[in-house]
C-alpha cells in the first residue's frame, strides 16, 4: 500500500499470518516471498493508519499545508520478513510511481504487532535513529533503551501486564497453574515476567508448554498431552493468537473442558478463535486489553474498501474474497483456477455484512494504530512547526524536506497531548506508555462469543497496583463458583505445611502441629508455639491456659493433712492443758514443767505451721511458711535440748562434791532455749531482708500445667535453717543417748533419744523425697516430714507422763518417780 506525501510514514503488518517456506535448489533466483493465512484482524489495522493519516491530511490544525503518505507492507508475522521489510522501508521505495520523482524516506515507522517482529526492526534500525512506534509488541525486553534508543510503543509492556496477571491469580487465590508460551521472544519473556511477580506470592507454575504456528502437530499433540495429564485447572496461555489456534482446535477437538484459561492481550479479544466453536472449552476465559474506543466515522471509511474502487490497492482482493465469499475479477485479468471461490458479479457489497471486521465500538489495537499514527504526526508538527498544534499561529521553522530521523525521535519522547478522545497520549523516559488494562471475559450471547468488561487494572507512578473485578458478572466455565487449583488443599487448622521433596513448594503434606504449638488458621508454613503460661487445646488451633497447680484446702490430700495438722495442734493444746492442771503433781514436777509446756507450745505452733503450705502462695505465706517452720521447730530443738540438759546434769549432781546442777536453774533454762532459737530467728530476719522467698510458676514439672509453689529465694538460707534445726536435734540426739541408762523410773533421757531417732530420720528421709517429688507434691512432703517430726516428739516425749495422769493416777506418787530400776 502506497500513497505519497510530504512526509511519509511506514507501516508494517502481518496481513497474511503464515510464511511459506519453500526449498531452494540454488540452480536458479530463489523465488519470492509467499504468505497465506489472510488475517482480516491484521488487514484492519491497515486501513485504521490509512484512515487516520488522511484524517490528520484534513485537520487544518495539524501539519497544515502538508501532506502525510505512507508506505505500508506486509510481515508475514516472521522476523525476517519484517526486516526485510523494514530495511526496503528505511532505504526509500524500490519502483518509481507513475514515472514520478522518488518520494522521501519514510521519516518514522509504526511497526509491528510480534514483539520477535520488533526486536528486529528496532535492533537493525535503532543506530540509524529511525523512531519506531509499536501498536502490538508488548515485550518488557523492548523497554531497554540502551539496545533499544528510538522504539516506542502505545500498548503497556508485559511488565504491566505481568503485574496484572498475577494481581488476577492472587484476587482468586490461585496456587496451581499452568503456563503455555510461544516459542518466542512475546512468550519467553513474558512468561519469565509472569513467573517472577508470581513467585512473590507463593504460586506455582506445573508445566510450561512451548507452542509455534510453524510447529508440526506432533509438538502440539505434546502440550496437549501434558495438559491433559496434569492437575491444574487455571492454564495462562502467554502466546499470540496466531500461534495458539491450532493448540485452541486440538484441545476442543480432544474435548478438554474444566480448565479456566487466563489469556495475554494477543488473543482475548482476536476474533478468529471467538467462535462458539472454540468457546465449548474456552468460555470463560479471562484476560487483559487495552482500553477500547470507538472511532468516528471508521466504520463508514471501511464499508468503503471495495476491489472495484481500488483495483489496484493491494490486499483488497484477499479482503473481498473472504468478507463477500467470491473472487472479483476486473476487466481484462485473467480469472485463473487457484482459488476455490467463485468469481464475483461485480454486484456483491460488504455494506450489510455482519463481520467483526466492520465492528468498531471496541477498538483495542486497532486504537493503539490509531494513537500511532497521531502521536508521530504531533512529533512532526513539533519539529516542523516549533510549537504544539494547540498554538493559534503557525509558521513553518523546517521545511520537511529536511527532516532527520533523530529529530523526530526527539520530538516523539516528548510528545504530550489529550487526543479528541481525551487520552492523554505520551511516552515515559523507556518510550512506553501508561499501563491501563480492562479484564475481559468470554461470554456467550445469542449464540456469538462476547467480549464483556467485568474489571480494570492500573498501574500509577509510585508502583502501586489497583485491581478491581466485578466478580458478580463473570461467567465461569465450570459453572458459577470460582474455579479452584491447588497441588495441594489448605492445611487446616491445627495443622503445618510440610515440603514434599523434589515438589514445588505449593505441593505439600499436612503435619499436625507439635504439643505446645498451634495454627489458628489455615494454610500456615509454620506452628507458632504458645507463651508459657499457655498450652495447645487438643486440635492445636487455640493456646489455652495452662492448669494451674498447688495444695489447696478443698482436695483430698489437702483436706487429710489440714485434718492432721488441727489434731496434733488439739493434741498439744490438750497436753498442755492438762500438765497446767496437774503441774504440782510428782510426775509433771519431775519433767521440768517449765520446760514441758515451752515444749508443747512449739509443738502447737509446729502442728500449725503446716497450714501457711496449702492454699495458693502469696507473698505473704512464703515469706511465713518457712521462717514460721524454722522458728518454731528451733523453739522446738531448744526445748527438747534445755530438757535433755536437765536430766543429764540432775542425775550428775548426785555425786558428791558435784555443783553443776546448781547452774542450770529455771532462769538459765530459759536463757538457753531463748539463745538458741534466737539464733534462728537472726537467720531468718537476715533471709527474709535479703533474698525472701516469693510465690514462683514452676513450668518444669509439666508441659500442660503451672505448678504455683513458693520459690526459697536463698537455697543457702533455707538449707541454713533446715541445717541449724538439724545441729540442735543432733546434740539433743547425743545428750540423750549419753543418759539414758541413768537411774529412776522416770528417765526422760529414753523418751527424748527415741524422739530424737524419729525426728532425724524423719528429715533425713525428707531430703530425697522433697528433692524427687513433683509439683504439690513437693509441699505434701514437707508437711508430712513437719507432722512426722512433731508427732513423733508429742508422743515419744509425753504420751507416757499422759498415760501415768490419765489412766495410772496411782502411779503418780514421788515414791514411784524416784524408784529405782
């Protein structure tokens, strides 16, 4: 397609979609270049750059006085043949027109819809400066201005369109895909642009299936295999829709359905494959476009296109035959046997067609050509005119004649204007646009596939990402619930992933979480363990907290040892009343009275001390439970020793000439007792000012359970008090023993060594046992060695002077007590 002007503007387009490889014999010229595959999608973008340059030829306001050509050729959607193209383009036309002067180079290029295409044209003519604009190649490759200085395009890059995808896959919660690229640079790179923004949300890509229009069925038998063969339900076919057809007509053929297919901008809206017939696997599919427009009078430009009108514009006749079904044939040309068609009447008219081809309410590419042709034009009027085209005066500062690619290149990075249909028109410093997609769904109306808008997507300069989808008005092809594809289902609640070697990680087992952790949700990588004082319930979805354990008053061993407890402090209550009432008696005198009822005192206070041990500890009875324990039982060891020393020192002082008794009258009896447990009571105020024990929450004992006990502060001081109530029972002990075969009936020197065996042995006992038991039962061992011990001395010591009052009065005679043995 030709037309001079003043200045000219190239264009190549895949109108035919398949090259024709021949083989070459090299025994003559090797034949010329043979498309087929007619493409009236491509065809149409034709007649937009056609239509808008004569638009603007009209515009008085832009590039007034001069007259926008172009030279338009045809790709055959192959890298070579694009060059080729491009390079007969950039050099200036091959035949001379009608016997006029050569027109000018073309001064810009809008090329071309495959992103291999582009690579080519702009790798071959980015050194001459020659600025391209791309309407279709979307390859985020082609946004490298160091390889790329003068390409520009007006449809987003895969970037963008990556960023858009995955938004789309994470809005629905898509975890298991599958990916078909073409062999390309289009698919390779934006499948790798897909894969890296899909990565950061944690899917996984199954298979990647490499597809190519030239590839034999063989290989697209295999990517249909490997379709069929897989688990995923959500597939994203990264490919142009001249290359995936043929795998679209295998996989109907085959009767594949249930996948929900996610589409590239190259196919969702092309209309080949938009077909009922396609659409028995393909419905529901989803993908992203540009904005569409509906452009003015282009519809009315196109009806026009008739082979009768233009004999002589190329492609015309490949457009009638397949619009009108018939092969038109001008006067005096040979009609030929090669078509299958038959020949037109020359009456045919494509004014009432229902054709795609004539629908222009939802122009997507078709705009990007459109916006093409204009931004180049307002470069143009930029340089020519050295002022926008919204200026009022306009006087030419450079003839066209001496345009220089680089200047245009230039003026086009810094072209920003508002097009009559209010899209502001401009390049970013890569030369490409910005990035605004609508989300396109495959519907079916009245038997024809539609292309319905059921979202958007945009991207704004601070890279954040807006996605918003009317959920409500897409049709799915597995029916109206949102398709699901996981390798594997959610971990429950309660419940971990766990990696399967050799898998990708979407692709797991679910472990129960470990005692002591949970998953309060679903799909957790990992159990969060529980703070201390909580404990996993038993489907580990929730931390509850821990029991806490101690020794109360309400529960069976409390209850017995409190009932324990009160008796030997009724007992020693009881005791003491009754030596109060019989103190002038020959057997309460004989056992120093005095000292009898100190005794039975602290054994009242010893039997007491165990209740400051059950009940939940605080500050107040840990600090008493081990101090009161200390001070009563040193009160307890002062008076069992003042007695012991009594008897020991009484019998002595029966021998002549030996005044020790005389020493220990009442009043150093009481200093001795007083002494020693005062020594006790320093230790136990320096404990308590020091280092005072406290309540503490034991976790060691178990994993589902506090035990509450009271902490000694002071091992050194609690082992310190213990300690010294041992020294005193050790010299009672050895006092005793000393004079317990001395003379009388009533030698409390054996009571007090038999008490002094059972006390030692109970709290030897007792350091291995409080050691050893757990919990509570820590405490119920130290009660029970305190109860032990006190009974022992209660009963060893009074039990028979008790027997004697209660039962053998009539032995309570002085002679009886001084009889001897």
């Amino acid at each position: 397609m030709f037309k001079p002007g003043d200045i000219m503007i190239g264009g190549i387009f895949p109108v035919f979609n398949k090259e024709i490889i021949g083989i070459s014999m090299f025994t003559s010229e090797p034949p010329g270049v043979k498309c087929a595959g007619f493409d009236l999608r491509a065809f149409r973008w034709t007649q937009v750059m056609i239509f808008a340059i004569e638009e603007i030829n009209k515009d008085p306001a832009l590039l007034p006085n001069i007259s926008l050509g172009y030279r338009i050729l045809n790709s055959c959607a192959s890298p070579t043949n694009t060059l080729r193209a491009a390079l007969t383009l950039a050099s200036g036309a091959e035949d001379k027109e009608l016997n006029s002067s050569c027109p000018p180079a073309i001064s810009a290029l809008i090329a071309e819809s495959g992103s291999s295409q582009s690579l080519a044209v702009a790798g071959a003519l980015g050194p001459f400066q020659l600025p391209i604009v791309s309407y279709f190649s979307t390859c985020a490759c082609l946004s490298d201005r160091d390889k790329y200085p003068t390409f520009f395009r007006t449809i987003p890059s895969d970037f963008f369109q990556a960023k858009a995808l995955a938004a789309l896959v994470k809005h629905f919660g898509w975890q298991w895909i599958g990916a078909i690229q073409s062999d390309n640079d289009y698919g390779r790179n934006g499948i790798l642009a897909f894969t890296e923004e899909i990565k950061k949300l944690g899917v996984c890509i199954a298979f990647v299936g490499t597809i190519l229009r030239t590839y034999s069925m063989d290989k697209i038998l295999e990517v249909v295999e490997i379709i069929k063969q897989s688990t995923v339900k959500v597939i994203l076919a990264f490919v142009p829709e001249g290359d995936f057809y043929p795998l679209m007509k295998e996989v109907v053929k085959q009767n594949i359905t249930g996948i929900q297919w996610i589409a590239s901008e190259a196919w969702i809206t092309a209309s080949r494959p938009s077909t009922p017939e396609i659409y028995q696997a393909f419905g529901g599919a989803l993908g992203f476009v540009v904005k569409k427009m509906a452009i003015p009078n282009l519809q009315q430009f196109l009806t026009g296109i008739n082979p009768y009108a233009n004999p002589s514009e190329a492609f015309v006749k490949d457009f009638w035959e397949t619009i009108v079904g018939c092969r038109p044939v001008l006067p005096g040309e040979d009609t030929g046997t090669d078509s299958t068609n038959e020949i037109c009447t020359g009456y045919e008219t494509s004014s009432n067609s229902n054709d795609l081809f004539f629908n222009v309410t939802q122009l997507r590419v078709s705009y990007n050509v459109y916006k093409a042709v204009y931004a180049i034009a307002h470069a143009l009027h930029q340089l020519v005119f050295c002022q926008s085209a919204r200026a009022k005066s306009m006087r030419q500062c450079l003839n066209p004649s001496e345009i220089q690619p680089k200047e245009v290149t230039d003026h086009l990075q810094r072209v920003n204007f508002i097009n009559q249909f209010g899209d502001n028109v401009f390049f970013d410093v890569n030369g490409d646009p910005p990035a605004s997609y609508d989300l396109i769904n495959w519907q079916l109306k009245n038997g024809q596939v539609q292309h319905v808008t059921v979202g958007h997507f945009s991207s704004a300069a601070n890279n954040d990402n807006e996605l918003s989808i009317q959920e409500e008005n897409i049709a799915w092809r597995t029916g109206k619930m949102v398709p699901t594809s996981v390798c594997s289902n959610v971990c429950p609640a309660g419940t971990r992933k766990a990696q399967l070697k050799g898998k990708p990680r979407c692709c797991f087992d679910c472990i129960p979480c470990a005692e002591g952790t949970i998953a309060n949700s679903t799909g957790t990588a990992d159990c969060t363990p529980c703070s201390q004082e909580y404990w996993s319930n038993e489907r580990k979805d929730e931390c509850i907290p821990k029991i806490i354990e101690f020794l109360t008053y309400q529960e069976p061993m409390g209850i017995t040892l409190t009932v324990v407890s009160l008796l030997g402090a009724s007992l020693s209550l009881a005791t003491m009343i009754l030596f109060i009432h019989c103190r002038y008696t020959p057997v309460i005198k004989a056992s120093n009275s005095e000292l009898s009822c100190f005794l039975l005192f602290s054994l009242f206070l010893c039997f007491l001390c165990p209740l400051t041990f059950i009940g939940r500890p605080t500050v107040w009875t840990c600090m008493l439970r081990h101090t009161a324990f200390g001070v009563t039982f040193a009160l307890c060891m002062s008076c069992v020793m003042g007695k012991t020393i009594v008897v020991v020192t009484a019998f002595k002082a029966t021998f002549p000439g030996n005044k020790l008794a005389g020493k220990f009258d009442p009043v150093q009896q009481k200093i001795i007792v007083f002494s020693c447990t005062l020594i006790q009571i320093v230790i136990c105020v320096l404990w308590l000012k020091l280092k005072p024990p406290f309540p503490d929450m034991v976790f060691r004992y178990s994993n589902t359970k506090i035990v509450l006990e009271c902490n000694t502060g002071s091992a050194a001081a609690f082992y310190g008090v213990i300690g010294y109530i041992g020294i005193l029972a050790i010299i009672c002990l050895v006092l005793a023993f000393l004079a317990r075969k001395l003379p009388d009936n009533f030698n409390e020197a054996k009571c007090i060594t038999f008490s002094m065996l059972i006390f030692c042995a109970v709290w030897i006992t007792f350091i291995p046992a409080y050691v050893s038991s757990p919990g509570k039962f820590t405490v119920a061992v130290e009660i029970f060695a305190i109860l032990s011990s006190a009974f022992g001395l209660l009963i060893s010591i009074f039990a028979p002077k008790c027997y004697i009052l209660l039962i053998k009065p009539e032995k309570n005679t002085k002679k009886h007590v001084m009889g001897k043995l």
